[in-house]
C-alpha cells in the first residue's frame, strides 16, 4: 500500500525530487537572470481549498462509517487524524509541495533557498498537529460517554450536538486559539515581503512560485 501510495504521488509530481528541485540560491540575490518569486496569498489559499478536495472522499467515509457504527467511530478517530496531518507532512517532506500546491506551481523552500527535509516539514505542521492532538482526545471523551440513544436514534445534526455537549470545557478554549493562530497566519503573511505565515517562521521556510521572474522585470516593477 506504501508503494502504491509513492507510485501514485510520484506520477502527479513527476520524477524524483532530486532532479527536479530549483538548484540552491540565496533569497532577493540575483543568480544568473532571476530572482525569487514569492507565491502570492491567493495561490496559497487556493492550494488550501484544492488539498481539501483532494481529501475530500476520505471525508465522506469518515462521515459514513461513524454514522453507521459508534465503535468505527472510535476506533477511526485517531487514524483519520495522523492521515490528515501525514498528508501534509509527507508531500511537503518528500516533494516540497502538496497536490494542490503542484497544481497552484509553488513549493516550500528553505530561506537559504535550498530544499526542506523531514524537519521542515514536521516544524511547519507542529501547531496544526497540537490542535489535532487535543482534538482527537475531545473527540474520544464524547464518543466514549454518549449513549447509544443519543448516538443512534437521531439524525447526523442531532448527533453532533450531543457529542459536543459532551466535549471537554477546556476544548472552547482550544478552539479560540486555534482561530486565533488561523488569522494571525493569515495577517503575518499579507504584512511581510517575503510573505511568510507564521509556521514558514517556526520551520524556516518560505513558499516560492515555480514561475521565476527575470530582474530586468523585477527592478521595471
């Protein structure tokens, strides 16, 4: 499955990364004819919406499995959480790039301009896997303590404000900072040049656009 799941990654972004990744350069410094392109905020925001239709199916199964068993909900609660943050994880440690950032033409760098490794990527998704931690144990608290009259004789609407009726308080508290560190992301990156979010600081990184913009352009502009 492992080796079907690379096949098929390697078949969107192409060959190996090695022949593939922008030769190292420093940052806003002239290398032959070009300069950094920095990826602009609606490409990344589109990458965004296009990673969330591409997990969109596993989603749906989620969704459906939970409805028809509380056990499968459960026991998938945590597995469907590291696939989730895996996802990002690994293409942006293995390729610099997710699907929808391919699709978009931008890649994650380091600031030197070199390509990231594991570390990166596991530093650009810290906080985002801390929210999904604490997520996960509200998630189990309520499934574990709702009843099954609760859990199967409404709809899916009902059901969900049950199990949030039975969510850990603190989780309210989590759940302003987790929007808190959403719109902070989203400020930091409009308001610097380089236009880096907040997790490109933690990890180092910064997002490029493959399409390079010659200097003479760049200086015109």
């Amino acid at each position: 499955a492992s080796r079907r799941l690379t096949s098929g990654l390697k078949r969107i972004f192409g060959p190996a990364r090695e022949a593939r990744w922008p030769r190292p350069f420093s940052l806003g410094v002239r290398r032959g004819e070009h300069t950094m392109n920095y990826a602009t905020f609606w490409q990344r925001f589109a990458a965004i919406w296009i990673d969330f239709f591409v997990l969109l199916p596993l989603m749906f199964i989620q969704v459906w499995l939970e409805s028809v068993s509380k056990t499968a909900a459960i026991v998938l609660v945590i597995p469907m959480a590291v696939a989730y943050c895996a996802y990002t994880i690994y293409c942006h440690g293995r390729f610099g790039q997710t699907v929808g950032k391919h699709a978009m033409g931008i890649r994650v760098m380091r600031t030197t301009g070199e390509r990231i490794g594991w570390r990166e990527a596991w530093l650009r998704s810290s906080v985002d896997v801390a929210f999904a931690a604490l997520a996960v144990i509200s998630s189990l608290v309520a499934l574990t303590a709702i009843s099954d009259t609760d859990y199967y004789g409404v709809g899916w609407m009902q059901r969900a404000q049950n199990l949030h009726a039975l969510e850990p308080a603190w989780l309210g508290w989590t759940m302003t900072a987790s929007q808190i560190w959403i719109w902070s992301e989203v400020i930091i990156m409009l308001f610097n040049k380089r236009r880096r979010a907040l997790h490109d600081f933690i990890a180092g990184t910064v997002v490029t656009s493959e399409q390079r913009i010659p200097d003479a352009q760049t200086h015109a502009a």
